[in-house]
C-alpha cells in the first residue's frame, strides 16, 4: 500500500482542527452575540433611568434638583459611550466570528475533496490488485490499470500536500484571529469602563457635595405653622377700657410723639429691607456660583468642546 494510506492520524488530526473551530468559534460568536444585545437592553434601561430621575428632579428643591440633574446628563453621556462598546464589539468581535461559519465550511469542502481523491486511489489500487490475482497474463489490462492506480495515486498526493497546507494556513489564521479579537474586546472594554469612570468619579464627588440642610430649611419653611398675632390684639380693647380719658394738650403730646416714632420706625424698616435685598442678592450670587461649580461632567465636556471650536 501507499504511504498515502498509512497517514491516518495527521487526517483525523486535521479534521479535528476544523471540528473544533467551528464548535467553539461557533459558541463564542452565540455567546459574545448575546453579550453585545444585553448591553444594549442595559442602555435602554439606563435611557429609562435618566427620563425618571429628570422628571423627579423637576419636583425637588435646588440642591437635590441640581445633583439628579447632573446625575441624569452624566448618565445619559455613559450610555453614549455605551452605545459606541455596542457598534465596535459588533464590528470588531461578532463580525469577524461570524465570517468563521463560510471560513469553516470552506475548510471542510477541502477535506471532502482530499477524502475523494483519495477513495479513488484506493479504489484504484484494489481494482489492480484484484486483476493480478485474477488474470495475472493479461499485461495490457495490467498496465492500464497501473496506469490509472498511478494516476489516481498522485492526485491524493498532490490533495494531501494541498490540504496539509490549506490546514496550517488555517491555523495560522485562527490563531491570529483569536489573539485579534479578544485584544479588541478587552481594548473595547476597557476604553468604555475608563470613560465610564471618568465620568462616575466625577458625579459621585458631585452628589457627595449636595448641602442637605438647604433643602432641608427651605421644606421646613413650608410647612411650618407661623405664630398669630390674633392673641395680643384681643388684649388691647379691655386694657385700653380702663384708662382715662387723656386731656387735649396731652392728646397733641401724645400724637406728636407717636409721629416722631412712626417716621422713625419708618426709616429703621426701609434700612431693615435694604439690608435684607443686599443680602438676598449676596445668596442669590453665591448659589450661582455654586451651581456652575457643580455643574455636570456632560455639561463641563459640552463647554470645552465649544470653546476649542
């Protein structure tokens, strides 16, 4: 027998190769398939956070308002982020495992051509061997069917130098492949987890600086009960029923004190709310301030890039 028929095991070695390629590859796409579409239903979910904590914001008082507020655009900017994990996992990892489906059947159309060449050799090789057993003094059949066993021969051959070259050309190729795309899908990663927690660093010291007790004072201010004066204006009629009538140059006395203490009470009121408008404008500037201080990460990015253009 040929040396073509002794080589078994580099054969089933070589159709392993292709089995296994095409079984995990195969799951590996499924899997990092299934990966990408749950990162997409966690953007949506997280799209769906940011609509509710803008509305509750729009209920609260400044501090809280402005942290949800600034939360909710910087949430919204990681999923933007996210969305572009999405595009490149699919373009950089489940695109090129998929192409190993047509890859893999190409592989094991290459295979079924060798096994092909090289049943005819053998068929070839039994066929003359049959004939020298049967009518060993017909040369003429002989040699023909030499002829055609030698020919049926080469063409394994030339198959099985062919195949062992398309394999390690194969192999060469999904070593390369793989290396590539789990380099790309933890570059993917990583660069959306590093954005990521740019971003979240800079929020949580965003939410760690809300003042609780502004809101706190402005809803107690609400909701407190104020004192009534009812009580002391029903003392006045019973006391003022027990005293003398006042004479006419004590009435004048009396009314022009009450004058001069009125215009003063005057001018001390006018000083009280100017003093009180400075100082309302004061708080009013100082909350600005405050708040483009805490402005979001989004907000900050937004700036800088309309100020580079």
């Amino acid at each position: 027998m040929n040396t073509i028929f002794t080589r078994d095991r580099q054969i089933k070695s070589m159709e392993l190769t292709v089995s296994h390629a095409e079984k995990y590859l195969g799951q590996f796409c499924s899997l990092l398939a299934s990966y990408t579409r749950k990162t997409g239903k966690l953007r949506d979910q997280a799209d769906m956070l940011v609509r509710q904590l803008n509305d509750f914001s729009n209920t609260e008082d400044p501090e809280l308002r402005t942290c949800l507020k600034n939360l909710a655009e910087d949430l919204a900017m990681v999923q933007d982020y996210r969305q572009a994990e999405i595009e490149r996992l699919e373009t950089k990892v489940v695109t090129p495992l998929k192409a190993y489906g047509d890859i893999v059947e190409n592989k094991r159309a290459d295979l079924k051509r060798f096994n092909a060449d090289r049943d005819r050799a053998l068929k070839e090789l039994q066929k003359l061997e049959k004939l020298q057993q049967k009518d060993p003094s017909n040369r003429q059949r002989i040699s023909q069917a030499e002829v055609n066993a030698q020919k049926a021969t080469n063409d394994a051959h030339r198959s099985t130098r062919l195949l062992e070259e398309t394999i390690s050309d194969f192999q060469r190729q999904k070593l390369e492949d793989i290396k590539r795309i789990f380099t790309d899908f933890i570059t993917v990663e990583m660069v959306f987890h590093a954005k990521a927690l740019e971003v979240y660093t800079h929020t949580f010291q965003n939410l760690d600086s809300m003042d609780i007790d502004k809101d706190l004072e402005l809803f107690t201010g609400r909701i407190r009960v104020s004192d009534s004066p009812l009580d002391n204006q029903t003392l006045l009629p019973s006391s003022m029923a027990h005293q003398p009538s006042p004479t006419l140059g004590s009435s004048l006395k009396h009314t022009a004190e009450s004058a001069k203490k009125s215009r003063s009470s005057i001018l001390q009121r006018q000083r009280g709310v100017e003093e009180e408008e400075e100082d309302e404008e004061e708080e009013y500037e100082s909350e600005i301030e405050a708040q483009q201080s805490r402005q979001s990460y989004a907000s900050q990015y937004t700036q800088i890039l309309r100020q580079k253009n």
